[in-house]
C-alpha cells in the first residue's frame, strides 16, 4: 500500500517549527508494510489543499492529514476535504456531546464555531479524540487527524486498528542497518551492489550518507531474515574492515564495548579535536568503566606541562607533526591511547602543512601507530571527521 | 517572491530522519522576504520529482532542491531537472578539477560514476562546494543542492547572495536575534509581549526554541532599524543578564571574545561534560589566544592526579560535590576555570543526587563560585545544558 502524507499549516512553512508528527507517522505506517511515497506541507488555504489532493489522490492508496482541524477560520482541512470529495460535512454525535461534557468540565462556553470542530464528511469513519475536541475521520482513501501531538498519537493507533483489519495487513517489516567509516560512498557502492544484485526483488536497498558514516540498509519482511543475514554475512566477509557498527549504534558504542570486553582503559590527548573524542565516548552510558581521563592539550605549553611532549620536539617538528603526537602517546597513562593533533583551519595552514592536515596516533600497549591524514571542509567538518578516524583506527586494533 | 522546497531522499520518507535542511532553507528564505508556500518530500525516482515538479514550477517563482546529487544510481535530482527543463547536463570544469584535487589529497580512485557528480545541466550558475564534491547550480527558477547539511550549508549563502543581486532583493529587511539562556520561555515572552506590545505593526516578532537558546527575532524594513534599536535597549535593560549573543553569535563566541579582550587565559576540568566545553570553545577559530587545555578528568583516579583533588575528598564528600569541584577548580593553573561534574545518567542517580544532578565551579582569578543545578532530560540534553550553563555563569563574571 501507497500513502502519501500532507501536513496542513502555514507555521510548519516558515521553518521555525520542526515536524515531528509526520516522522511518527511514517514510522508507523513503515512498521505495518506501508510504503510512503511522499509528504508535503501546505498552508491553510483551501484551494491549496484541493489542489494537491488532486495532485496526490490518484497516485495514492491512501491520503492522510495531519492539522487544520481546529476551531479558527483557518482550520480548513475538513472543508477541503469534503470539497473535494464532492460530500456534506456533518456534526458526530458522539463527539458533539463529548465536546459538551469536556467544557463543561473546564468551565468554558461553547462557541457556533467550536461546533465546527466535531463535524465530519457525512459517512466518515470516526476516531475518538480523548485528549482533544476535534475527531480523526476517514472516508474515501483520506484520513484526518489534528495537529497536537498528544492528540495525533491518541488517534492514529485506533485507525492502524482499523486500517489492518480493513486491508487484511500484517507484514511485518524487518531493517537492518549496517554502518560504515573510511571508506568513499562510491567504493562503497561497487562493492556492495555486488553482492546485493542477485536480492533486489526481495529487498529494499539504501545508502544513507550521514555525519557518523555511511549506512547500507536492507528493508524487507521479517520471514526474510534468512536473506538479509545471507548478505550480511558476504558483506562481513568482504568489507568488515569497514564496518563500525549496525543499527543504531555509533562508532563509539562499538570502541566503549570493546574496551568494556577486553577490559583495557583509555585516555586521550587531544589538540585540535579539542574534546570531541572525549565528548564521543562520554556520549555512551557506562564509558566510565574504561575511560579514565581525556586531556584536551590545546596551548604548547599544556602539551608539555600535561603530557611531557618537549619543548625542543614542538620547537623542531612543529606542535602538528609525527614527532609530537607521538611524545603525546607517551605521556599517556593508561593501556589504550589516541592523540591527535592537526590544523583545523580556517588559519594556520603552511604549504607543507595545509589546513586539515591531522596527525593521529594510536597506541596499544607497547605498539604506536601514527597516521597523517588530511580532511577536506571546514573547521568543524575537519574536526568532526578527524575525531571519527581516530576512533576508526583505534576500532582496527581492537 | 514565492519559494517551494522540495526535499529528495527515499530515507526522509521512512520516517527515521528528521529533516533539518528544510527549515534552515526557510529560515534564510524568510530572512531576505522571500515566502515559503510549500515543501514536499519525494523518493529517488526520477519520474515522481518531474511529475511534483510539474505540480509546483507554475506556481512558484524559486524551486529549491536538496538531495540527491551524490554519485550513486539513487541520485536522480540532477537528471530529473534537465529533464524536466529539457536540458542536457554538461560536466562543471571547475568542480572537475576540485574533485580531481580531493579524490588526490584523500587518495581515493576517481570512478566514472563520479563524474557525475560533478556535473550540472548546461548553463547553470554553479555555486562551489567547498566541503564536498557535487556543486549547488540554479536554472531556470530551480536550484539544487546536496542533502548533505554541512554541504548545504556551505553552499546556500552563496547562491543567496547570488539570489539577492539577480531579483534585488533585501534592500529592506532587517533582522535582529537576540540570543537568550537561563531563564524559561514563558518568562521571557512574558517580559517581552509587554516590551513590543506597541510595536506590533512595525516589526514581525519570533521566538525560537534552539539547543543553544531561546531566540528573540525581530523583522522588519531596513529603515526602521531605529526601532528596532530602541526595543533591544528597552530589552537590554530588562533581561541583560540572560542575554547571550547577538544574530549569529553562539555564548561560545562571546566568552572566547571577552577572553581575548581581557587578555585571560582559559582552562576547564571536565567530567560528566566530557570534553564538550572544551570542544564548543575550540569550535571558535581563534580559541587558541586564550584556551590553554581542558581536562576531561572523568575517573576519580584522573581527578586526583591531573587537578589534585584529594582521594579523602572524593571519598568523603563523593565525585559530584561541591568539594570536589572547589578542588578541581584549584587544579587548574590559568586566570580563569571551569570545573563540570555531575551525573548525566541514565544510571548513577541516588536519592539525594538524582539522574540530571551537576555541579558547576567558575574560577576567576582568586574568586571561585561555585553552584548545584539540575538539569531534565536524556544524558546528551544534561551534558549539553550543563555546558551551555557553565559557559553562562562565566558568562556573567566577565
């Protein structure tokens, strides 16, 4: 099944407000084998509305709205609607004397216009609003439910109820997420369309790219599960050098459990990661049980004072340099260490030395490893990426 | 100007992504008067953008795309567009020789479905994508950019001053943000509603709720920037002490501004922070002036050995006291300190120190004050509440 989502209202247009009932709603209809095929915002202008339901009606199996179904005269969903379905709009019963019950208990009037809020298009399947006044109704392939949060998600279960067993659903959909680090998107891709050629009738494929890598992900229903770890295992076999974490987690869930496991303690040194490493592993609960202490040595002087680098070493390899990191290795304590240090820009760049040139060490118990890199972007893209690689490498050797 | 958004990407559709890009889009849309009369979200299929494209081109004056201009086959924007346009793609020499240059720096093998990328259809303005490989290009009333935020956002301020000369655009608008933390958003609209209740004609008024702060925003036609002056010192006066920055400034700019201007160095100890403070103060270029290095002292062991904090204080009054961050903040050798800890959950909360629970130390020069907070929510919102927090109470002292 094919659903398209439309949220009514000019405030979710001026990009001060961030949606998040469509994103409920999507995940919803996700869970129950309903494909989205696309959402808009309109504002509330009835000929809008009209005109993207004729828009959306006909390539979907089923249109539905969120907002607009107050009492103001700019809550114009219902009327659009019933326009364009060529239907009435009439009070619900129910609703109308639930209306009645709940001012009453608030102490409040009731207005002509709040009456508009409990109509429907005549012959409407109706859902009860607890929290709210205004009822969620479908009929025709269209459903509508208001806008508050509270209410949508007071609402939307019972018309799932009513969707599943109308529709006789009950896929149920299996994701698995496979995320990747130090690998291009394209290399990537070849590699993985590969294996993946011969399942492409019987799951969904996705590369998403984001912040904290890149990740493959594998859509299908759950009795297909066999297949989905099929390719999850070839793609283990070929690119697991890659592979820094799956599902939800994050590289630095998978480096914290890992030391957790092996029982080693961390510490870092950081200069121009400036604390975002230490910031990452903190982000994970229980990181305290390996993480000991992280020195954002920022000033030359710190990097000698906290971490014993010499004076003469910053003064003849320079602070950013193989020499430097690696003294900063050496004045760490504990079993495992990064140290890094690089020029995040946008100043401070030399000929040898551009900007996002990063020196990153690891050492694990007696073995040193440093690396010079150089990342592309801006101060806080060289930054965020020079701090996933350093984790990144250090993953490689645990 | 009418302006529709139109946001490419199966992944926005599966409901597991907020969508960002779309209200920064607005945002700096509406700064420069432009009105936003609609967004949709579509999935990578060529023949769905051209057929939402034919939907909205008549009735807007800009098209503006984000997605899909990456060098997988899931990357339909470009070709959808010369295609609806019925223009051929050209490849951009400039991007060309960049990408060529990157690919190098990174040494990664350039595909030919990398070429791609780099392409544009023929006779765009091409807008140079600093921090990644595809180009931003506008034709014929759309532009086009990548979904990729940090890209996004590099690109867009060009293509809007290239926006701004073409249909000349914000001669007159003006806007003022006022940045404010530490005090709750009913006060402050309550303390401000009684500020502009004469100005309401004049000027549009805005508040926005962001991580870093409550935004105050005022818009309005250049000329009347005296107005606009005039609320800010009548708000100036009223509120000073939970205003944090001015339009694009974050508190972290404004500390390390002062710093310098005050000629004082910075330190911080850090530990349920882990590491954030120091990496919001390093995200200013020019940090270095004043940041001499921060200690993520995140076991009692790095608390005593790095800062000097007495094992019989941390046994006696517990990692999270005021005792312990009075000691930590004597660690740290610089005219001015920060000392974090806390407990950030979900686990460690007690009775008496529950989950959210932080305590936070500022140094200057022989004054140290030190207070107990609480903070709600998950453990990244407490680590970063607690941040922003520590930064105004330093804030303050400066």
């Amino acid at each position: 099944m094919r659903a398209y989502i439309i949220l009514v209202g000019t405030e979710l247009l001026s990009g001060m407000m961030i949606d998040t009932n469509s994103i409920y709603i999507a995940e919803e209809l996700n869970k129950i084998g309903i494909t989205i095929i696309g959402k808009s915002v309109v504002s509330d202008d009835i000929d809008e509305i009209i005109d993207l339901l004729k828009y959306v009606y006909n390539k979907s199996d089923i249109v539905i709205f969120s907002g607009g179904l107050g009492p103001t005269i700019d809550d114009v969903t219902r009327d659009a609607i019933s326009k364009f379905l060529n239907i009435k709009n009439e009070i619900d019963g129910f609703h109308y004397d639930k209306m009645i019950e709940k001012f009453k208990l608030r102490n409040i009037k009731i207005f002509e216009k709040n009456k508009k809020e409990v109509m429907v298009p005549t012959g409407s399947e109706v859902f009860y609003n607890e929290p709210g006044i205004a009822p969620g109704f479908y009929i025709n392939k269209i459903a509508a439910f208001p806008g508050v949060p509270i209410e949508l998600k007071n609402l939307f279960p019972k018309f799932l109820s009513f969707l599943k067993e109308k529709y006789s659903l009950n896929k149920e959909v299996y994701i698995k997420d496979i995320l990747f680090w130090g690998i291009a998107e394209s290399i990537l891709e070849n590699e993985i369309l590969d294996i993946i050629k011969n399942y492409e009738n019987e799951i969904i494929f996705e590369f998403l790219v984001k912040d904290y890598g890149i990740i493959f992900r594998m859509q299908t229903e759950k009795h297909k599960i066999d297949l989905v770890n099929e390719i999850k295992n070839k793609i283990d076999n070929k690119l697991s050098g890659y592979i820094i974490g799956e599902d939800n987690e994050r590289i630095e869930t998978n480096v914290i459990n890992k030391l957790i496991k092996q029982n080693k303690r961390i510490s870092l040194g950081e200069s121009c990661t400036g604390g975002l490493i230490a910031s990452k592993l903190v982000s994970v609960s229980g990181a305290s049980k390996v993480f000991t202490e992280g020195i954002v040595v920022y000033s030359n002087e710190a990097k000698h004072e906290r971490l014993n680098v010499k004076k003469e070493t910053i003064k003849k390899y320079g602070a950013v340099s193989k020499e430097t990191v690696y003294e900063m290795l050496k004045g760490l304590k504990t079993e495992i260490g990064i140290a890094v240090s690089g020029i995040a820009g946008p100043n401070g760049g030399t000929k040898e030395k551009p900007v996002g040139t990063v020196y990153i060490g690891i050492k694990k118990d007696d073995i040193y490893n440093i690396k010079k890199h150089h990342f592309n972007g801006n101060r806080e893209k060289i930054r965020e990426r020079a701090s996933l690689t350093a984790l990144f490498e250090l993953l490689k050797l645990l």
